[in-house]
C-alpha cells in the first residue's frame, strides 16, 4: 500500500477531515504532505505524527518519556525495516524478531494503543494477508497483535480482514 493510502487511513482513523494533499518524491516514494501555511512535510513518521498532533491525539504518541521513545523506535523500525524489504525470507527475518518481542506484550509500547501500532499494521497488512494458516501459527504473537489491532475501531477500514483460526492445529508446530 502506498503511503499516501496509509496516511489517508489514518486520517479517517482520527477523524480528520479529508483533504490533504500527498504526493511522492523520488526513487523510494517518499511521501510528502503539502500544508497551507509553512512548508512540506516529508516522510512517513513525520506527517503521522504531525496528524496524531493536529486531532489532539497526543496520547497516540505515548504518555511518558520512555513510551514516547518507544513509539519513535516502532515508527523507525517501520521506515527502515519493513518499507521497501519485500521478499519471503526478509519477511520472515521480521515477523520472527517481532514475534518474540511481543511475546509479553499487548501492544508495541507495552499496555498502550499508540500511532507505532497503527503504521506497523499498515506496513504489515501486505505480508499477513499472504501468510498461511501454518505461517500464521508459527507466529502467535504477531498473529495475536495482528487481530487485535485490526479490531481495533475505524484502523482496518477498507482493508481485507485477515482471518486467524483460534484453535492451534498442531500440538507441537515449533
């Protein structure tokens, strides 16, 4: 999904009005948001975060110094991990270390919804969608993550719901 997409998403997601303008620039599609009064914003991150601020959903951005820090990671780990990396094996690679590191967690930041939950289910819905029900089971955190966030109100909108079965078909799939 195109950045542009993902950021109109989110838009709808904090019920902004629509109508900002975006566009890409060069090789890697780097999106960009024109504003009316000041200058361009690019990158991914950055025009997420000036959304979350503009619909007072500063919560969205973590409550305390260290959560904040937390969601900057997720929003980078988004950018330069998951962007742009589109083969089988890469995927894997992630979905693995992103499965043990929600192994005790509910959301990226700990026990809080934040916009790095948000941007990394968008990145991710690409890969989730194709996965299969065994690939689904070997990673149950991801797979857990996944369904949470994609209930979550007004974040899947359009997109395909992805199904998880809830009974394990293996006993031993590890």
């Amino acid at each position: 999904m195109a950045a542009a997409a993902e950021l109109k998403l989110l838009e709808r997601s904090l019920g902004l009005r629509p109508g900002n303008k975006y566009s890409a620039q060069g090789e890697r599609q780097i999106p960009v948001l024109q504003t009316n009064n000041g200058p361009s914003l690019m990158g991914l991150a950055t025009i997420a975060t000036h959304l979350v601020k503009q619909a007072n959903k500063e919560h969205l951005l973590g409550s305390t110094a260290e959560e904040k820090a937390i969601v900057q990671q997720w929003l980078e780990y988004r950018t330069t991990q998951v962007d742009g990396h589109s083969s089988k094996e890469d995927i894997h690679t992630l979905l693995k270390d992103l499965n043990s590191y929600l192994e005790d967690k509910v959301y990226l930041a700990g026990y809080n919804f934040t916009l790095a939950d948000i941007l990394l289910y968008y990145g991710l819905h690409r890969f989730i969608v194709d996965l299969t029900v065994q690939e689904k089971e070997k990673y149950l955190n991801v797979s857990r993550w996944f369904c949470h966030i994609q209930h979550y109100p007004d974040i899947r909108q359009h997109l395909s719901s992805v199904v998880f079965i809830k009974n394990r078909l293996y006993a031993n799939s590890h």
